[in-house]
C-alpha cells in the first residue's frame, strides 16, 4: 500500500519506517527537545499524554501545535521510551510530575521510583 507506515520484513513481520525526528524536532540538548516551530517541549506534550489527554485535547490546549506534532511527539516518544524515560523522568524530577505506572483504583499514571535514582 502506497504510502504505508509499515513494510514487510520478508518474513510476514510488520515493520516500521522511520520517522524523520529533525522534520518534528529541534534537538537543544540531551534533555532539551523542542517542537519545530512551536516553542514547546516535548515534555510538555508528554506531561498531558502521559495523564491520559488524547492527541486532539492536547493540540486545542497548545494552539501553535498542529495535530500532527502532537502524534509525531507521541509516536518518537514510544519509539525511544527505554533510551528517554530517563531524560524525561531527570526533568520533571523537579515536579515530580512525570506519570508513568497506572494506579488501578483510580487509572492515574505514577513515577516508578527508579526513574529518579540517580
């Protein structure tokens, strides 16, 4: 299918194609990721994804995100959660803010304590 995000492995295995990080993302600094065009981090985004607000919620909350960052900051952010969990759990340390296990009770997102260990 033209224009596919997923391609064939030759073994029937779905695969992914890249997603083209400098199109989305202007990389500042290891901890420092901004939105092209936007002025907004990626942190920012992830806050409200990670505490349960859907792609369209967040692009009506950030007026200069287009819908497509938004899913683009998602989509880089599920590619790379093992290698970012910890840049992005450095810094909202300082807000212990940054969700990442669902509490069952109550499906609010907390910080699993190794996140912060130094």
């Amino acid at each position: 299918m033209k224009g596919a995000a997923y391609g064939d492995d030759g073994q029937g295995v779905r695969t992914m194609t890249p997603l083209n990080r400098n199109e989305y993302f202007e990389f500042l600094d290891a901890d420092d990721i901004r939105i092209t065009g936007a002025r907004v981090g990626i942190e920012t985004v992830l806050e409200d994804y990670l505490n349960a607000m859907s792609p369209e919620e967040i692009a009506l909350r950030y007026p200069t995100l287009a819908l497509e960052q938004v899913y683009a900051t998602i989509t880089f952010y599920l590619r790379n959660r093992r290698e970012r969990d910890w840049a992005v759990g450095s810094t909202w340390n300082d807000g212990d803010t940054m969700p990442s296990r669902r509490d069952n009770n109550s499906g609010i997102l907390h910080p699993p304590s190794s996140v912060f260990k130094p």
